[in-house]
DNA sequence: CACTGCAATTGCAGTGTGTGCAATCTTGCA
DNA sequence: TGCAAGATTGCACACACTGCAATTGCAGTG
C-alpha cells in the first residue's frame, strides 16, 4: 500500500474514494463512474512512476498491480496490453463540430484548408491532460516496441477520418479517400513530430500550419 | 517430421539439404550461408501455410517448428517473434545507385520529384519476392496486431530517409528532414495501399506516379 | 432500511510467447 | 583427420494474457 496515512482518513475512505471523489467536479456520472476513472488514472500512473525509476522491461504488470493495490486481472479488465498503460491510451474522439462542418464540405471549401482546420480542431481538444499525452509521445519515440503499439492506436482513427472524406467527396473518382485520410495522417504525425522537437511548446494548430505550409512549398517549387 | 519418405532420398540428404541446394544458383555464400537461408524459407513457407489453413490465431510456434521440423528454440534464432515470421520481414536496404543520385542532388533538382524517383527506384528492388512481399501486405491489411508490426517495420527504414534528405538539404533552415521524411512514408504508404487495392497487379511506380498526382492536385486546388 | 439487479473485482488455473544457459552436433578449414 | 567456430537443441523459467466462477460493491425500489 501506498496511502500515507498523515490524516486521520474519515473509516471506509479508501485513497480510491478519495480520488474519485476529488474527480467529482469533473465526473458526470455516479460514483461508479468516478471510481472507474480514478482507477483508470491510479494505474497508469503508477505504471509511469515504474517505468522512469527502473525502464519499461524491468517494470511488471505484477509491480504495477502492487504499487496500484489492484489484482492483475482488474488491470486487464483496463488495458488490453501492458503497453497500452504505459502509453495511457484513450480512444481520441474526432467527432465534433468541426468533423461535422468538413463532411459537409465546409468551412472554405477547399480540401486541403478544410483539412487543416480539422485537425487543428482535433489537436485542440485532447482527450487527455497535455503533460501525459507529450510523456507518451517521448516513451513512444525511445522505444520501438511502444513507438509500433502508438502508430498502431494512432492509425486506429483513420478510420473516422476515411469516413469523414468519404461523406465529403460523395463518389468523386478522381479522389481516393484512403489517400486523403493517409495524407491527414501525415499531417498531424509530422504536427506531433515538430510538437515533441519543440520541447511541447506552443499550439498544435501553430505546428500543424508550419507542416502545411512547408508541404505547400515542396510541391511548387 | 513432415518429410514424405516417397522416393528413396540418397542417405544424408535431408529436405534441408536439397532445399539449400536448390538454393545455390542464389547463394553467394558456403553450404552454411545457404543453409541459413533455406531454414529462414522453410520457416515462413509453414508459417503462411498454417495461418491460412487456421487463422493467425489458431497457430502456435510449437505447430509451425512442428511442421517445419525444427525445435521452438531454433525458431526464436530466425525471428524475434512469431509475427515476424508471419509477416517474413527482412531489412529492406534503401542504398543504391538511386540513393546517392538523391543525395548528391539530384536527378532534376526538383525536391518532390526526386522523392518519387527514389521511391520509385526502392519499390523496384525489393528484398523479398513479390508474392510473398503482397501476401504479407494482405494479411497486415487484415489483422490490426500485423498492421503494427507492418508499419513499426516500415517506419524503421525512415532514418536512412532522414540521412539521405539531411545529406542533400545540408542546413537548410526552410525544410525539416523529418517532416520530408514522413512526407516520403506516406507517398510509400499510400502506394502500398492503391497496390494492395488492385489486387498487387501493375508496378509499383505507376501506383507512386498516380499518388503524387493526386497530391499535387489537392495541394493546387 | 432491507432487498435486488447488475457491474466490477478478484483468485486461480492454464496457454503461449520469448529468453538464458549448457550440451551436442555441423560446418569450414588446416 | 582433427580442431575451432557456429548452429541447433532441450530444459527451466519469467512473464503476458485469458476464461471462468465466486465474491464484493453500487444503484435503484419499495
């Protein structure tokens, strides 16, 4: 057990309950759906304090379960894999108003700028805190095992994008949408590129424009 | 053992044997050299064999050794893993003649185009046969885990890009070697997949030619 | 507050991947 | 033929991950 016991702790308020209830300003739901979050953070974060005091291959699943105080088999209730603790992985949502204004063949028009300002959107609204999210990005660039496991998670969200194209272009022959979403990938995988070389400084949109732009340029010149 | 006993083989001749013989006209190396590589053919041929008969899933490492008559052990000298195995991977070499065109500058001096005649040169020599390079571009298609493995493969061969680009661009403050080097994995990328969607049919270059055209295209627009 | 439906946690036993080591066999070469 | 280097193998073992059945905890109802 981890709790440092300096408080005297109301009987029954187990950390969890602690951290799930100072999660309650941001939970919507119930307590369960409170505590299931709180768990979901308890872990990956102590999967995190692990990793950087002793390196990916010498931390367990069986270490991670005993700092976090929960059985193995609750943490694959949480993660499919090992990895996808190490790398907090959350499914990044693309829908949004932004998503639905580009299937619409908004805002400009133009496939390209429309494009960019999607994913600018996208960038703008992560699905996890940014300090976690550049961790994993470095983890990620450090090992190629975690860098496979990130693409992969990364390349899971195409999917959404192909379809997004899709409802944009209609049945344009002259268009693949998988080429189009492959290009989207690229963008924001070279975004992340010059995001994580930046020290995660700045906005992505920022990054995204500077990507863009240089694109722009190698294909006139 | 697997080895059909059906003509009276001359004593010491083993199906390893014969296999490595028939490799010879290859070979540039001694009977060990061709040994090696034969087991390395073995090895794949069971391993498609088996997972199309029963699913990736389905298939052991003990059952492909089994089938191809060698101790799980020797297995795990040949590959890293068993999805390397399924997948056939083999360091693709970007050096050639085309390499150091590109390096020195050239052939036209056009960034974009140069990229895609590289690419283009790259696609033309690969290291495995084509059968067997489309087959595993299939069954990546198919299975997510293989996707990874695929892609993490793939974006191994990007820091020779990096150097390439690097070498060519000297300290170009305008242009990032890493965002042309992704630039080039998607163009690689995105023919792969028009490739695959045609059934593996026609040359790679052409497939490059028709991507680049619908990118410069989208960026005109 | 007692009661009940349902979700999450847990223990346990088992499968399969992958590794280190020492013994054994094969190949290349003198 | 005999020796040194390389490759194969068996064995023991650590670890990741899964299915199942039992238990515990949350949420809503009367």
């Amino acid at each position: 057990m981890i709790s440092d016991k300096t408080a005297a702790a109301p009987p029954g308020a187990s950390d969890l309950q602690r951290l799930a209830d100072a999660l309650a300003p941001v939970g919507d739901g119930g307590l369960r759906e409170r505590k299931k979050r709180a768990r979901r953070e308890l872990l990956i974060d102590a999967t995190h304090r692990l990793v950087d005091a002793h390196g990916l291959d010498a931390v367990t699943v069986e270490a991670i379960c005993a700092e976090a105080g929960v059985s193995t088999r609750t943490f694959f209730n949480y993660f499919e894999t090992k990895d996808d603790a190490v790398l907090g992985h959350v499914p990044w949502p693309v829908e949004s108003d932004a998503a639905r204004t580009f299937a619409a063949g908004g805002p400009s028009g133009h496939l390209l700028a429309d494009l960019q300002v999607l994913i600018g959107a996208v960038l703008g609204e992560p699905p996890v805190g940014r300090d976690r999210f550049t961790r994993a990005f470095e983890l990620a660039a450090r090992e190629p095992r975690l860098l496979a496991r990130h693409i992969a998670w990364f390349e899971q969200h195409k999917g959404q994008v192909v379809a997004l194209v899709r409802e944009r272009l209609g049945a344009d022959p002259d268009r693949d949408p998988e080429v189009v979403a492959s290009l989207a990938m690229f963008l924001t995988h070279a975004t992340f590129l010059r995001w994580d070389a930046a020290g995660g400084a700045g906005e992505g949109a920022d990054h995204l424009a500077h990507v863009v732009a240089e694109l722009r340029a190698l294909v006139a010149e």
